[in-house]
C-alpha cells in the first residue's frame, strides 16, 4: 500500500502587511500546489493566516484570499498579541489536522525555495528543522550587531538557542503536540523548542529582502522579545548581580575601615566623598537588583494568572470535519521529562 502523502500546513503571521499579504499567499499556493503535483505533499494540506489584530487592510485581505482559495484558512485576533503568540496560534490549530507545519514570515523574506529540503529532513525522520538564515546582509549594520550580540549572550546564559534561527521552522505533529503543554506566557519559541528534544535538522536558506511595507519589528517590539528571551530562559541575570551584590558589599566593608582610620585621625571632612561616593554607588546596585528581581516577581505574577496567550475572534476555514491527519508513530512522545 502507498504510504500517505504528508498533510503539510504553512502558518504565516501577518500583522500589517496589506503591501505583501496578497502577492506573498499566492507565492505559497504556488508552491503548494507544485509539491501536491510532484506528489511531495496531500490535497489537505492549507496556508493559515494568523492576522495579530492588523489596523490596516490585511483582514479584509485574507478574508477575500479565503474566499477565493478553499485551502487557505484565516485566523483573526482581537487585537494585537505579537508575533510569538500569532505563531504559536497557528501551530495549535493545525496540531490535529496535519502531519508538518512549517511558519514562515508574511513578507517571505525567508527563501520557500527551503520547503523541499525542509520536507526531505522530515521525510528522512526529522520531526523538527531549524531554518538557517546563510547570511545577515539584509538587515541594517545596528539589527546585525544586536542580533548576533543576542545569540550570543543567550548561549552564554545557557539557552540552546541557534544562532541565525529565527521562526522558519518545520514541526512534525508529535512536535506541535509536546509544545501545546507548554503553558507559559512569555512564550520564547526559539529558545523554547530546542528544549523539547526529538530528532532535529538545519537547512541554511537565503534571505530576501523585503519586498515591500517596513519591518513590523519596532525597537521596542525587539526589546520585548530579548527580554522574554532572556529572562524566560535562565535566572543567570539574578546570580551575576548577587555576586555584584557581594563585591560591592566586600568593598564597603574596606571602605567602612578607611572611613575609621581617617575619623580617629581627626580629619572627618575628607569622608564626605566617601559617603557621597557610597550612596550614589550602593543606590544604583539595589536598583539594578531590585529592577532584575522585579522582572522575575511580575512575570510569576502573569503566569500564576494563567491568562490566555491570545483570543481567536474568528476562524475561516472550508474544513468543516476535518479529520485528524494520520501521525506519525515510530516513536512516542515523551514530554515529562
Ligand atoms: N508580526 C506579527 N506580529 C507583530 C509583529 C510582526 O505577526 O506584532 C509578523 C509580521 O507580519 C511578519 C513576521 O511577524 O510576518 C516578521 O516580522 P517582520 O518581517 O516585520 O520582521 P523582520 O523580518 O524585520 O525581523
Ligand atoms: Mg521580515
């Protein structure tokens, strides 16, 4: 019997991309309907649109590429959640429905010529891929500096992030299933799915420019990401300013001795630089503290309330009974590690 085409679903986030959405989907079809007509992929496969509450036309947009194309599926939030949480949307619907999902950025930025050799890792047993950016010459001298400054303080920090991986990936189902237990709220995919083990590749791909719109990543939106990246993954930030903690203490207790001997040996006035010197000193080392503290304190303080990570407004899909996609089942999952 003819093993069963695998049921491959893309997940695009769009969050203000009227300039690219259209032109952008119909790349993908495209290349969808290639690998169904090589016989690489099923008939069921489908394109999901997550629109992160876009204020410009991008909804009406994919509602009328819905319209017009049966596998293309949209899903709207209420508002804005990001770019993680739009990602991980569309990796929870398509958990039961498909064998593969493969993300990919709206503007295709991300070379889809990939998706073969994304599919020949999985085919060969790989249930997730990591796409691999060759180059960073399309981003600005100050993104390429920070990006690679990032990665690196993350490795060091202990977090198995790949370098030069940003969300063009492929999850195989047992994958997305491991994942959809995760129930945290800063959600970090890329430091988070390397921890999830399984059998894992890299395929390198270039990077296009984009082709049209600005980059939907503001400085603050980037910021945001670094330190969820960096504080979801490791309390080393904690460790280093106690052990600043301790030095500056250390040094205090030397200067408390100084202090002294310069007070017995009457000349009282030359310690007021000390103090001044003291006060500004110690001041800023218990704000930094309390400021790094703080940053772990509120974000107990969001997971204890279990908030959804997004709303779904509304999903629009011609699948109306789809049935679970056959999963893969040479080995089990084992997420209780
Ligand atoms: N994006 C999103 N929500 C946001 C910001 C971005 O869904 O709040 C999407 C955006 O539409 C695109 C992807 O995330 O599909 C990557 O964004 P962009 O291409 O602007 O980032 P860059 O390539 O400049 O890093
Ligand atoms: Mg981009």
């Amino acid at each position: 019997m003819a093993a069963e085409k695998t049921v491959l679903f893309l997940v695009v986030p769009c969050y203000n991309e009227e300039e690219v959405i259209v032109s952008s989907a119909e790349e993908l079809e495209k290349k969808l309907s290639g690998l169904e007509k090589e016989g690489r992929i099923s008939g069921r496969s489908r394109i999901v649109l997550v629109n992160d509450g876009s204020k410009d036309k991008t909804p009406k947009l994919i509602h009328g590429l819905h319209e017009t194309k049966e596998n293309i599926v949209c899903i709207n939030f209420s508002r804005n959640f990001g770019h993680q949480s739009a990602v991980l949307a569309g990796y929870l619907y398509a958990m039961d429905k498909c064998d593969a999902v493969i993300s990919i950025d709206a503007d295709l930025q991300q070379d889809i010529g990939a998706i073969d050799r994304f599919l020949d890792e999985y085919d060969k047993g790989a249930d997730i891929v990591y796409g691999v950016r060759n180059s960073r010459d399309t981003d600005g001298f100050g993104k390429k500096v920070t990006s690679q400054m990032f990665y690196g303080l993350m490795r060091k920090l202990g977090c198995e992030i790949i370098p030069n991986h940003a969300d063009y990936r492929l999850l195989s189902n047992r994958v997305l299933h491991a994942l959809s237990e995760y129930k945290e709220h800063n959600l970090f995919l890329r430091g988070l799915i390397p921890t999830l083990g399984f059998p894992s590749a890299i395929v390198h791909f270039d990077v296009h420019e984009r082709k049209a719109g600005k980059s939907k990543y503001t400085l603050r939106k980037m910021l945001r990401l670094a330190s969820d990246g960096i504080t979801s993954f490791s309390i080393k930030p904690m460790h280093i300013i106690f052990n600043i903690g301790v030095i500056a203490v250390a040094a205090s207790l030397v200067n408390i001795i100084y202090t002294l001997i310069v007070f017995f040996s009457g000349h009282t006035v030359s310690g007021w630089s000390t103090i001044v010197i003291s006060i500004w000193l110690f001041g800023g080392l218990q704000l930094i503290a309390t400021g790094c503290i703080g940053e772990y304190i509120g974000k107990n303080y969001i997971e204890s309330k279990q908030r959804p990570r997004y709303i779904i407004e509304s999903i629009e899909s011609c699948d109306k009974n789809l049935k679970l996609a056959p999963q893969r089942t040479d080995h089990e999952t084992d997420i209780n590690r």
